[in-house]
C-alpha cells in the first residue's frame, strides 16, 4: 500500500492534480482561500508553469485562480494521479 504524501501547493510540479488537506493558517487565510473555492477536500490543478516565488495559477471545477506564493504554500495537498516533488 502506497503512504500518503503531504506537500504544500508551492512545491507542485505543473500539471500535479491533487486534494486540498489541510491550510495552514488562521482565520482570514482560510476565509479567502474559501471565497476563492480553495477548501480541503478540493480536487485542484497547478497550471502555473514557472517555477519561482511568483503568483500560482491553479484550475478546480472549470474556474482557474491565482493566489501568492506565500499562501500557496500554506495549503497541503495529498498527492493525486502523479506523485510530485518539490
């Protein structure tokens, strides 16, 4: 049986499709990740495909997004069809 691998949004190769676990945070964190439809249990994918500390782009339900580095990387996500590394 394979182990669950938890990793923050930021470190997502593009492409990754993966479930929203956990964000790390306090209120207003989770407050605007969840207006912007960021919430666990979330199926998203990281289309951003420059690997720097810039904005992240990612797609759920049809609708793409696009949140900081610094909040992407309070977001853990479970590994989905592809495992990926940071």
């Amino acid at each position: 049986m394979q182990e669950e691998v938890l990793i923050s949004l930021a470190c997502m190769d593009t492409g990754c499709r993966v479930v929203v676990y956990d964000i790390q945070g306090g209120y207003g964190i989770m407050n605007t990740l969840k207006s912007l439809g960021i919430t666990p249990g979330k199926r998203i994918t990281r289309i951003t495909p420059i690997p720097v500390k810039g904005p992240i782009a990612v797609e759920m339900d049809k609708v793409q997004v696009v949140i900081g580095f610094g909040m992407a990387s309070r977001i853990m996500v479970k590994a989905g069809e592809k495992i990926c590394d940071c």
